[in-house]
C-alpha cells in the first residue's frame, strides 16, 4: 500500500510499516503545503493513505471526494515513544482499509 505520513509525524514511524510504500511529506518536497493541495497532489501521485497526527484534519476535508483513506495517531504527545506503540494497530488497520474510510488508533 502507498502510504504518506504527515509532517506532522515523526519520520522514524516509516520503519514500523514493512511491506508498505511509505514516503514522508519532506521527502516528496510537499512541506507547507495546505491539506486540500496535499490531498490534491497524493491522489495525483497514487496515494491510498495519509498517515497523521492532525485530530482535526477528517473535519476540514473530504476524503471520500479525494478517494483516499485517512489513519489518525492520537497518542500522549506526537513523539515517537508514544506513537511507535499504535503501529501494530495502524498494521491491522491497513489490512481492511478502503477510500474514504477515517480510522482512529489510539492509546
């Protein structure tokens, strides 16, 4: 699966998803852009996930429109010790996720 983790994400949690296509933010030179551009240009590049830290970003923008699937992390703060944890379940999750879909893991 084509995954991009938000910049809002610590890199490092590319590591905990083996098997997957993961790209950061930074890495595809997309740092700053505003949610609907990012959606915008992942749907472009053949993204199926965004991978995030941002509670509030499900409330701002149409997902099911953009055919991408949204993961939202929400852990005791957004470092990886407290994330790093959520990612046998971000694992699980992936296994069933469709376009559109809005998954929550939490601690």
């Amino acid at each position: 699966m084509r995954i991009l983790l938000d910049e809002c994400a610590p890199r490092r949690l590319r590591r905990e998803l083996p098997g997957h296509d993961v790209r950061t933010v930074p890495e595809m030179g997309w740092s700053g852009k505003k949610n609907g551009e990012l959606l915008a240009l992942m749907t472009t590049q053949g993204f199926e996930v965004l991978l995030t830290v941002d509670q509030n970003l499900r409330y701002q923008q149409n997902l099911q429109a953009a055919g991408l699937a949204l993961i939202v992390l929400v852990g005791a703060s957004s470092r990886l010790a407290d994330l790093a944890p959520l990612m046998a379940s971000v694992q699980a999750a992936l296994v069933s996720i469709e376009p559109g879909d809005i998954v929550e893991i939490t601690d």
